[in-house]
C-alpha cells in the first residue's frame, strides 16, 4: 500500500535531548552524577512529566526526598532547555524534502511545558500536519492508546503511514498496529531506511 504519511518522534530522531548537556559540568564527582541521574532525576521521574505531571510539583516531591541535591533538583526546570544540544541534523534535513510528497506527523513522549521551547528554537516543526503530545494527552508511548489518538484525530491508515522512532519498545507497538516502521539508531542512515520502505525523495 502507498505510503501517506510519516510520523516522526521527537528526542532521539530529531532533537539531540540528553540531561549530561546540562549536568555533566554541574558535578566534579562523576560517581555522585551517575547517582543524580539514576536515583533522583530518573527516567521514571522524567517519564511522569512526559505524562503531564508539572514540573513545579515533579520537582518539590524529589526536594523532599533528596534536599542535599535542591540546587541540582531546581536546575532541571529553569536551565531545562540546556539539555537541548541542537537538533540531530542528518534526520532533520530531510524534513523539508520529504513534506513535499508526505503528510509529516509527530508523536511524541515530551512535557507540554518544554514543547514551546523546541517550536522556538527549531523551524522545521512548521512543516508538521499535527502532532500528539504526551504530555497533553496523559499517556506515554508505547501505550496504545496514544497511537489510536493520531490516527483518529488525522485520519491516518497505519498501512499508509511510517513511524520512526528510537526506542524500540515504540516502535514495536506501532508495528503490531499496522504501521511501517524504523528504529533509529546511532548507526541509522534514516534516508536509506526510509528508501528501503518505499518513501521517495525528490
């Protein structure tokens, strides 16, 4: 079946997101940073956000459970957008040409609060149809549910659509729902994949 539309998550496929950007200088014991990041600003942590949980809460709960690291704690919202390096440009350059045959779509896990910050800085998210946020609709990826919100909300076909992706957890939820998809990762040529599935660029 013809190829429609390609849905695009966000960090790992098109932003360069990763918290070591704004910590890694914060730190002069690497054991101690290793600690922050596994034990108190974790995943799981980061998660609850992406779900919509804000970040003033997210934040005063792990003050009460790790006070010796406030300053840190604090640094994770108001310095937040220092852990944006830059976009990953090899992924992001296509944009442009492949809005010309496709329907480009977004899907991502990511806070409603910080999502401004990347339309601000990044113009190629202009060339985006829509996109499903997390964080505003109150439910993470690879949850179902998520991806039954695009594609009713924009009227996609999975048979017709690529979702790309760098978690592969993801990316096999989408697949079992009908979707082609890619699994980048740091050795991914996207275009290539993207070729391999039947996308064209002009």
């Amino acid at each position: 079946m013809e190829i429609k539309n390609i849905v695009f998550d966000f960090g790992g496929v098109l932003i360069d997101w990763n918290p070591l950007y704004l910590f890694d200088d914060k730190f002069t014991d690497k054991k101690e940073l290793q600690f922050f990041l596994e034990n108190v600003c974790t995943t799981t942590w980061n998660q609850d956000l992406d779900k919509g949980y804000p970040f003033e809460s997210g934040v005063n709960d792990l003050i009460l459970k790790f006070p010796e690291f406030t300053k840190e704690i604090k640094l994770f919202h108001t310095n937040w957008d220092e852990m944006i390096k830059s976009d990953i440009p090899e992924n992001s350059s296509l944009l442009d040409n492949l809005k010309e045959n496709y329907k480009l779509y977004g899907l991502t896990n990511w806070s409603s609060e910080t999502l401004p910050i990347l339309y601000n800085r990044f113009s190629f998210f202009k060339y985006f149809k829509g996109v499903v946020v997390s964080g505003e609709e109150k439910i993470c990826k690879p949850d179902v549910e998520i991806y039954t919100i695009l594609t009713d909300r924009y009227n996609l076909k999975p048979k017709q659509s690529v979702f790309i992706d760098d978690n592969l957890t993801n990316v096999q939820a989408a697949e079992i729902l009908g979707f082609k998809v890619v699994h980048v990762k740091k050795t991914t040529n996207l275009k290539e994949e993207l070729k391999k599935l039947g996308v064209v660029f002009q």
